[in-house]
C-alpha cells in the first residue's frame, strides 16, 4: 500500500481491511487490491475448487470433476467461477456510469440481473422481469410502465413465460430502471443467463371453475426459494418450472423442465386421495422434447422441496463443458428417469410417492379461446375479461389504460398468460361492458379472430441479435393477409420464432414458423428474411412436434403458404373438430 500520510493506526486498519479483501478475491481467482494478495498467484488463474464450502460449493464441485476428467469447461462456466455475477453488480452500476455496453463475459453476467444487451439489433439493454404466477397489481403494472417510459422505450412486450420485457434501456440507465423496479416490489433477478426463469401457472389460478387447485401460492413458494438461494442460481444452463392448476387456459406445463400438473388422485391406489401435483420431467421443445411424465405425485405443500431436489441433481450432472448438452433434458438422457428420480430422492433425504396411471383421473379440457374474451368466474357475478395484445407489444400509454380497467373496474389483478396476453379478473356482471368499452379506447380488444387469438412471436430482429427475420412484423402480416379471407370453426395457433432458441415454440404451433435467411438466388449472395414452415405441432392433450413442410420460404410468401395450408385442412379433414395433429 502507497504512503498517503495516513496514521499509522490508519495504515494498520486499512492493511487488515486489504488483506481481509484480498483473501475474499483470492477465493474467486481475482487480483488483489493493491497487489497480489498474500499467497494469491500473479495471474488471473482459476479459483481454487477444493473442499470449498457455501452457496458455490456444489458448482464448483461439479466443475472441478469435469476438469480433473480432462474436460474443458465452457467460458460461460469459468466466467461464474471466476467471479459469480451476483458479486458484480458494482462493477455493473460502475461499467453503467460511463456509458458503454459491457464486453461479452460480463454481458453474460449481467443477464444475472435481468439486463441483457440487444446489440446490434437496438444497441441498448432489454430488461426481464420475473412475475410469479404472472400475475400482478395494478398499481405494480402502472409502475412498470412509468419505468418504461423514464428509462425505456415507451413500451413493453408480453412474453410466452407470462412475463413483461422492457427494451430499449442506455446503458447508463441500466441500474436505475433495476432499482426502480425493486421499490415497487419487482424483480429481475436471475430471469437470464444460467438461472431458473420466471415460474409460470395457470393465469386463472383462483377463479377459473374449472380448476382442481389454485397454483399462486405455490408457484410465489418457488419463486421465493430461489430468489433466496444463491446455490440455485448459476445452473449449468437456463431452467424452467410451471405449474397447472387443471383449469381452462393452458400454461404449456409441458414445455418445462418440470411440470407440475394438478391432479386428482384416486381412492385405493395406497396414497391418500385428493388433489396432488404429478411429476413430469424433461420439457424443451427447442429440442423436440415434451416433459415426461415421472409416475411421481407430490403433495402440493411439497412441489418446491421436491424442484430444489431437482434443481439440486441438475447442478451436480449438468453439463459444464457442452452449452449445447447442458440442459437438464441431456441428464435424464444420459441417467434414465429411474436412475434420476433415485438421485433427486437422495437429495430430498426421502422417497418419492409413486402412483400407476390408473390413480389419476382425466385432466378437464381445456378451451382454447378461454384467454381471450369475456369468461366468467367461479365466484358468481364475476368474469374475467382476455385482452388481446397484438404479438405481445403494448405501449405504456395502453398500459396505464389497463391499469385503470383493473383498478375501476376489476379486483385490481392483471395476470399475464403464456399466449403473450394478459386477463383482467374480478369485473362484475354490470361493468363488463363499461370494462370493455375502456378497451376499445386504448385501441385494444378483447376479441380476436381464430388466427389472432393463437399467434405468438418473438422478439425477432427489431430487437434480438440471434434473429433471420422479424417475426412480430411477419405475424402481423399474416394475420391482416388472412383474417376475413379465410372462415375457421376452431382457433389455429401460428407461431413464428426467429432461431433455433425457438422463444416462440414453433415445434408446438399448428402452424410453426422458424426463421432462416432465404437465398434469392444460386451464389446465395443476396438473402431476405424467410421461414421453414412447419405444420402439426401440438399442446397439453394434442401433444405432438410440428414437422416441416415449407422449407426456406421468404416472408412475402409465407401468408400465401399458409392459407394453402389452411384451405387444404379445410377441404380434407373428416370431421369439424378435428386438427392439424390427426
Ligand atoms: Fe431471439 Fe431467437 Fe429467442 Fe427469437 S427465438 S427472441 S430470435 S433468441
């Protein structure tokens, strides 16, 4: 330490305050504050992996065995190690305040936060929530509006987790929005990067009549735990977990990594009967793979012991050194569900409860209009309203106007979907068409064709770097270029995503569409937006993987394809309900 005519009391105090600091950096493979610290090696080596104990104690483990195997760990995985990106967030506001961009590593890490930078599509910072549930207050709804209109771009996109984005942050102004959203009880913490993403359930969890059990306090039970154990943040990849409470409006449980999905369990089967979570494991339709089910039921009082278990065994034989291999699904994969749940067993420190198919009555259908519309509630006198939000984007004009709705006129709540909508709850009989007619105003609605009530879309280029085409852009096109051309008795779902991270779920649309550049000619030289059309995908009884049918087709000709599509199921199908999976 430099002479800088402190005391030497001063100096002695200050030397234990840098050693004590440099003891702490050292653990993390960091330099030491003015100079190596005591026994720490001059380079930037890796963290020392021994019997390290705390919250990273597990994580370091599993990379210390893919290293001691001779494996090469990714550089996201040695990134977390060298310093966790929970420990960064003064190195963020810091980087924030002088108005660049972070490099890759620590763009990485900052999705740890919730910021991710969309360069070059925007060149600014694109803000994750999480929202457990999906549902939230009105008063909170009208914050994140307020906020998006100081720090962002004056709107925010529903997303297919029943979750908001907001887009178009300066860097500089990065922390402040992430501040602000803390005061008004919101988070974005761990919604990117290696973490467990924002937990979805059913939207009308509570007051869909329907419904074999309310999923909200469980899935805020979930979203607390993890928000309160660092061990469950900085997995080997990204990690999802969805609840279904048996009602109308499907949550896509089965897209999930773990699906919790209500059931009635009945008498004689050697469990007590009544309303259990079963277990299906191993959804990512990315991959093609729908959750499976375990022949494993849960108590609901159970549901986040049993996903910590989980999510436990996934960070210990999750893949370090393959990103591509290293989602949860590669585990059950390469272990088996038997070996597996043995695992998550010795994790929980108590068996599972197993119960043959036969112990499980029939899940009720569910309507596929049932998010979109007027619906009424199981408590008498009481509906639901489904609005429509054109692939997802609303302006925080429009959302300071649904923020009234549901303060005036509903109970207040406004709980997202997984359709990229949103449904106001609690309109009594008498102001629903008072409810509706606020709607109309904000240029919005709460009806929508069989093509607008099933289209979904992601981010695409205007505003995601890994897009071949702008998606939203295109949906919306599809959708004016069909509607009123085209007379269909049942809703179709279309969805466009723009690479293979399939955001959008095109492997599960009726009609799936995934981006690709499309050559115009032989060099290849000269491309325009396209898609691979993709037709018979499937959810929740119609479960099924959409296969392709229109290879490398341009945009411009996209709608024309698909209204052939349409016109052909029209003309051939035998019977009026049946769909694109028979
Ligand atoms: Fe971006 Fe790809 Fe996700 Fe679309 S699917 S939002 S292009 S990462």
């Amino acid at each position: 330490m430099s002479d800088t005519g402190f005391t030497e009391d001063q100096k002695r105090w200050l030397q234990g305050f840098v050693s004590g600091a440099n003891a702490a950096r050292t653990a993390r493979g960091l330099p030491g504050i003015g100079g190596p610290a005591p026994g720490a090696a001059a380079s930037s080596a890796p963290a020392a992996t021994g019997p390290a104990r705390g919250p990273d104690a597990l994580h370091h483990a599993a990379m210390a065995r893919f290293e001691a195997a001779g494996r090469k760990l990714s550089p996201q995985e040695i990134a977390k190690r060298d310093e966790h990106p929970h420990d960064a967030y003064a190195r963020l506001k810091a980087e924030a305040r002088t108005g660049r961009f972070p490099k890759p590593m620590d763009d990485f890490r900052w999705r740890f936060h919730g910021l991710y930078f969309v360069g070059p599509a925007q060149n600014a910072f694109m803000c994750r929530l999480r929202i457990p549930n999906g549902i939230l207050s009105h008063w909170q709804f009208r914050a994140v509006a307020a906020i998006a209109d100081r720090w962002g771009g004056g709107y925010a996109h529903a997303t297919t987790r029943s979750n908001l984005q907001i887009r178009e942050i300066a860097a500089e102004h990065g922390p402040a929005l992430i501040e602000a959203l803390a005061m008004a009880g919101l988070t974005p913490k761990g919604s990117g990067a290696d973490n467990i993403r924002n937990v979805t359930g059913s939207p009308t969890a509570g007051i869909d009549p329907d419904e074999l059990i309310d999923t909200r306090p469980h899935a805020l039970d979930w979203h607390m735990h993890v928000l309160e154990s660092r061990t469950l943040h900085g997995l080997p990849r990204k990690f999802n977990v969805a609840f279904d409470g048996g009602g109308r409006v499907a949550v896509l449980e089965e897209t999930n990594d773990i699906a919790f999905q209500a059931v009635a369990v009945r008498d004689g089967f050697g469990v007590e009967p009544g309303i259990w979570y079963r277990l299906a494991l191993g959804g990512i339709t990315g991959h093609k793979d729908f959750a499976r089910d375990t022949g494993v039921v849960v108590r609901p009082e159970d549901a986040t012991a049993v996903a910590d278990a989980i999510v436990r065994v996934f960070i210990e034989h999750g893949d370090r050194t393959d990103r591509t291999k290293a989602r949860f699904k590669y585990v059950l994969d390469a272990f088996g569900f038997d070996r597996t749940l043995q695992l998550v067993e010795a994790a929980l420190g108590r068996p599972l409860t197993r119960v043959p198919a036969e112990a499980i009555g029939p899940r009720r259908p569910i309507d596929r209009f049932a998010h979109v519309g007027v619906h009424r509630q199981a408590q008498p006198g009481l509906n639901w309203l489904g609005v429509v939000l054109p692939v997802g984007r609303m302006t925080t004009a429009q959302m300071h106007g649904l923020a009234d709705i549901a303060a005036t006129f509903g109970d207040g709540d406004i709980r997202l979907t997984v359709w990229q909508n949103l449904l106001v709850s609690g309109i009594p009989d008498a102001m629903v068409a008072a409810a509706t007619a606020r709607l109309a105003a904000l240029g919005l609605t709460h009806e929508a064709s069989s093509i607008r009530a099933g289209l979904v879309a992601c981010t695409g280029s205007r505003g995601c770097k890994f897009a071949a085409a702008d998606t939203k852009g295109d949906a919306l096109a599809i959708a004016e270029a069909l509607d009123g051309r085209i007379a269909l008795d049942q809703p179709v779902n279309i969805h466009l995503t723009g690479c293979h991270h399939s955001c959008a779920q095109h492997f599960i649309g009726d009609i799936g569409l995934i981006a690709t550049r499309v050559a115009l000619d032989a060099t290849g030289e000269d491309t325009v937006d396209g898609y691979h059309i993709h037709v018979g995908g499937g959810f929740a009884e119609r479960a099924a993987i959409a296969r392709e049918i229109f290879p490398a087709t341009p945009s411009s000709e996209a709608p024309a394809r698909i209204e052939s599509l349409l016109i052909a199921w029209l003309g051939h199908r035998t019977s009026a309900d049946e769909s694109f999976q028979a």
